[in-house]
C-alpha cells in the first residue's frame, strides 16, 4: 500500500488539528447526520484518553465520534479524492455528510476512503468518523466487554498497556489521478559490486510505464520501461545497520509524452538471511541491540509526535543501540521511514498481542480457560489476524530497515490448538513475503519442550523475567534459571534472541543490596543476563524491556504504568541506561566476545 505522497500529479492536505468530539453516551447513534452537539474539541492526531480530565471519557468504552468540515481544492475536478487515515484504534466508520461511505477494522494499519463519488472540487463537506475502541474475542488484540447493572460498560484485556484508541495518527485529503500507480513492490539484492532492484508496479487504468533510479544526491543511475523488472547499479551503496543509503525509484505513467501518474519510492539495498543459528544483513553476522518499545506519551497517549521520534531515535543512538521491536503493533509509518533513513534496524510486528488467557493484564492475574478453540479464540479471530497480517506486509514490505516479521507475542504456544491456529498465519506471511524471516516472541511458561510451534518460525525469540517475575531480588538463582533456559533452545539449530527482560525500576531507589525497584537492581540485573548471553554461540541479540516507562491499563498491580524502562516516560536516563550505554558502545553490529 502506497503512502500518500506529493508528486508532480499527486496533491494532499492534511486534516490534522482539532476536530469536534463527543461519545456515544453523549450524542445520538446518528450523530453523523448532523453538526456534532457539543463543546468538546479533540487534537489529531492523538489519542483521546488523556486529553481529558473526564474520566466517563477518558475510560469510555464504545464509539467516539470525530467530525469537521473538509473544503476539497478546486482543482481537484479530474482527479480521483481519497481520505487517508493513518489509524482509527481500533475499528471505525467513515461518513461524509449523511452517508456512510467506509469502514475499517484494525487500530494500527491505514486505509483509504475513495470518496471522489460524494464530494465537489471547491466545496466543503462534514467528515465525520466513529472510532469504537471495542476488544474482543473477534478482534486483535482480544479482549471482553462487560455490561454493569446500570449500563455502564466496562473493558477488559490481556496486555497491560492502556488501550488508547481514536485518531493517533495523521488524516489527510489526498489526489490521485484516474489512471494511476496503485502498488509498487521492490525486493532487493547484490553480486559482488553490483545492485539489484526486482521492482513491479501495478496500475489502475493503463498506460506506459517508465521507471527511473536516482541516488542519494539525486545523480541519475538507470532506468526501465515496463511494469516488472530489474534495475542493476554498477558499484551499488548498501543500505546498512547504522548507515542507512537510499535510493530513489520513480515510476512514471506516460500516455505519449503526457505524464499521467507519478510516484516515487525510496529503496535500500540489503539483504537479509537467517544461516544456521546466524542472522545475516548483507551477509555480515548482524547481533541485535536495543528494546522492545511503545507508542506512548503523556496526554498525546498513543498520537504519534515528530519531536519525540527525534528524540527517541537520538536516546537510541547515544545509548548505542541498533535496532528495535515494535511491540505491540505496527508503529506510524514516519518511524519507519526515519528508521531506514538513519539505518535503524527493526523487528516489525503485529497487534497479536494478549493471545494468552493465563497471562491477563500483566503477568499474574490470568484465568483458568484454555486460549484457543470455538469457545475463545477461534477460526473468527484467526481470519482476523490474518487480515492483520496482510495489512502489515502490504504496508511495510518495501522498508529497508524491516529485517524480520514479529506476527505474535507471547501466545498460549504451550497449549492445545495453538498450532491449529497459528500455522496457517505463518504460511501466510512466507506467501506475502518469502524474503524475511519470521519470528514470534515466547512467554515464560512455553519452554522448548512444550511450545508446539517453534519449528515453524526462523528466530527464537525469548521474553523471560528470571529475577523479576521469578525469584525476584535473586539474582543468583535468577542466572541459573537463565542458563538452563537458554540451552535448552540450542537443539532446534536456529538463532535464539532476548525479545524481553527487564526490571521495574522506580527512579530515585537505592540500594547497596539487591533490591527489586531499585536503581541498582535494574542495572545489576541486566549485567548478569548480558554476562549469560555472551556465553552462548547461537545467541543474536538483545532487546530489553522496555526503552521507556509507558501507561498501563486501570489496576492495582502497576503503580503509575509499567517501569520496566531504561528511561522515564519523559526520557530521562535511569542508571541501567548508563550501564547499556557502556556495553553497547564497546562492541559494533557483530556478536560480543564472551566476558572475562
Ligand atoms: C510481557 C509482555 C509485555 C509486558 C511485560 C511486563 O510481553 O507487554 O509489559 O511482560 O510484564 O508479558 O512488563
């Protein structure tokens, strides 16, 4: 799926800003049909939540309404007019003035609505969009709906962050013209010196197509007709780890010598291999460090910011980490492109997060059901992530810094029907995509002698709270646990990273001893895991949880959120930060020798 871009036929505005807002509970089922009865306005994009003090709609759950007017330019006449939506978390339905004109399920992958049909070029509109934050046993991520005595209705979840929702990402108006670039897919590699770009273009309407591959300084290096092909480039630059090149792909439709449709695509050069128990970017063993993060922030909640892009990515780069996981979901394309832009590696994954009934909001609170199956998450669920799925590699697949498909977080792997569910997910993805690996990250009770699908992924990616979760404040006991853990995996002959571990960490604790909440506890903790990893051949990376303390569900088992963060939630370094600071510095891209 193409980002909307401007070109020399392509126009947008954007539609971010205030809008009118209101809840279901304050305004009727209709609310579409007419200017929004209220007072309230709500900044986009951003989450709602916290933008209000009102906890009746801070925690309200069922649909919001967003509605303004849109003027369409007046020279939108020939053109085709679509309303991009970057996310609406997580399902919402689109009108224009009284008719519905579009509707989305998935709270973390754009659409668009082709409303060229319904609007005038130079006139205005009401766009109005109802956004339902609903979780259920037929959406991903799962979750339940109750119904109070009196009506009111109440949430539940089995991730521990909070479920922000609304219009977290950008919307804009957008033209495209009638005949027009509707896809381009590249899929890259090198010989010796020499670049390949295997591209296909796919067209609305017909016309000739012409595509052109520019450098960084914008030099000229070669170009194609045709709507497949392959570009060569004489003494090609990669795309790298920490240096992230790239190049232009313009694709032109020509009617004769009129342009019809232009787009252009930015493409990095790489390849990407998992080789025995290796991970491989252009054939060089790569060695994962960095975090598993979120997208979360005060009062935007999950909105995305440019300012704190910036600043996330210039932590990342002082704390001399090369790559990320984008837990618990697709994260706002801008990440992306400023991830391959700065060679920032990345471990993308899907919104398939809480597909566990043990676990519960957070790690202890869980139930007694089985997870998969008619009952709770069955084949409704299953075809819903894999349009989840689809929608990812659809809209990620041409990212360079995209190295591998996260499509789980700690299922129920252990259980019964896990692979009945899951198995057909993961032939899906090598379908869309055959050029990255696959991984899953796996909770502490799946073990590599009862986790049902390991053999069907390439990465073995563990989350594992040794010191925290269990034996707590012993860390001795903790690292033997940790060592038997990390050599039972060794058998299945295939890399094996640490998706997640970490500590709560209150800033400001101290202690001389080891003391959970503590400072010092964090950062001990953290050093004895790094002591074990290095030790293990097979070993290719570390991912700790969590880059920054982030916003948890309403409960009595987090204090403020989840302070597993090696920063603040307002990016302040907490003493661990300093500690990774010093190991990821002191080794490149490569794997750490074993300590002294
Ligand atoms: C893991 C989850 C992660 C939680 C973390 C924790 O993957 O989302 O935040 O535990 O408990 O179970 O801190």
């Amino acid at each position: 799926m193409l980002r909307p871009r401007i070109t020399a036929t392509r126009e947008q505005i954007s539609l971010d800003g205030l809008w009118a807002f209101a809840t279901d509970a304050q305004v009727p089922d209709q609310a579409h049909a007419a200017p929004l009865d209220t007072k309230l306005e709500a900044a986009v994009p951003a989450s709602y939540n916290d933008q209000f003090a009102d906890p009746a709609i801070r925690d309200h759950v069922g649909r919001v309404f967003y509605q303004r007017e849109v003027r369409v330019p007046r020279g939108w006449g020939n053109q085709r007019v679509l309303i991009r939506f970057d996310a609406a978390t997580h399902a919402a339905n689109v009108y224009v003035n009284d008719l519905r004109v579009g509707e989305h399920v998935g709270g973390y992958t754009p659409f668009d609505v082709d409303v060229t049909d319904h609007v005038t070029a130079g006139e205005t509109f009401r766009l109005t969009v109802a956004v339902d934050n609903r979780l259920t046993r037929e959406t991903i991520p799962p979750g339940t709906v109750a119904t109070g005595p009196d009506g009111t209705r109440s949430q539940k979840y089995l991730h521990d962050f909070y479920n922000y929702a609304g219009l977290a990402r950008s919307v804009r108006l957008h033209s495209v013209p009638r005949t027009h670039v509707s896809d381009v897919t590249v899929v890259t590699g090198y010989e010796g010196s020499t670049g390949r770009v295997d591209y296909t273009v796919e067209l609305s309407g017909s016309a000739d197509v012409l595509v052109t591959l520019r450098d960084e300084a914008g030099n000229f290096v070669t170009s194609a007709a045709g709507a497949t092909g392959t570009l060569e480039i004489a003494d090609v630059t990669l795309w790298q780890p920490g240096a992230g090149y790239l190049y232009d792909l313009t694709v032109e439709l020509r009617d004769g010598s009129h342009l019809v449709d232009e787009y252009t695509l930015p493409v990095g050069v790489r390849t990407v291999e998992v080789r025995g128990s290796e991970f491989l970017i252009n054939c060089e063993p790569f060695y994962f460090k960095g975090f598993g993060k979120h997208e979360d922030t005060p009062v935007r909640g999950k909105g995305h910011d440019n300012a704190f892009l910036v600043h996330d990515f210039q932590l990342l780069d002082w704390i001399g980490a090369n790559s990320f996981r984008t837990s618990h979901y697709p994260y706002a394309e801008e990440v992306l492109e400023f991830a391959d832009r700065h060679g920032m590696v990345v471990i993308d994954e899907t919104a398939a997060v809480g597909l566990n009934m043990l676990i519960g909001a957070g790690i202890s609170t869980g139930g007694e059901e089985r997870t998969f199956g008619p009952e709770v998450l069955g084949d409704p669920s299953r075809d819903v992530l894999a349009q989840h799925v689809r929608e990812l590699i659809a809209r990620d697949r041409n990212h360079p810094s995209v190295v591998m498909w996260s499509l789980i977080n700690e299922p129920a792997s252990n259980e019964d029907g896990s692979r009945e569910y899951f198995e057909p997910i993961v032939e899906l993805a090598r379908e869309l995509d055959p050029t990255r690996p696959l991984t899953y990250s796996i909770v502490m009770f799946a073990n590599a002698e009862n986790d049902r699908i390991v053999d069907l992924f390439d990465v073995i990616s563990l989350n594992r709270y040794y010191g925290w979760y269990v034996v707590p404040g012993d860390l001795r006991a903790a690292e033997q646990y940790l060592r038997r853990d990390l050599a039972s995996w060794e058998k299945f002959g295939k890399p094996v990273m640490m998706t997640e571990y970490g500590a709560d960490t209150q800033p400001g604790a101290h202690s001389v001893w080891d003391g959970p909440w503590t400072e010092e506890y964090q950062a001990n903790l953290l050093a004895m895991y790094h002591r074990v990893f290095d030790d293990i051949p097979y070993f290719v990376g570390e991912q700790v949880w969590n880059f920054a303390d982030f916003q948890t569900s309403n409960g009595t088992h987090r204090v403020e959120g989840n302070k597993k963060g090696v920063f603040t939630r307002d990016r302040k370094p907490k003493a661990a930060a300093h500690e990774l600071r010093r190991r990821w510095t002191s080794f490149g891209d490569g794997k750490p020798k074993p300590q002294e």
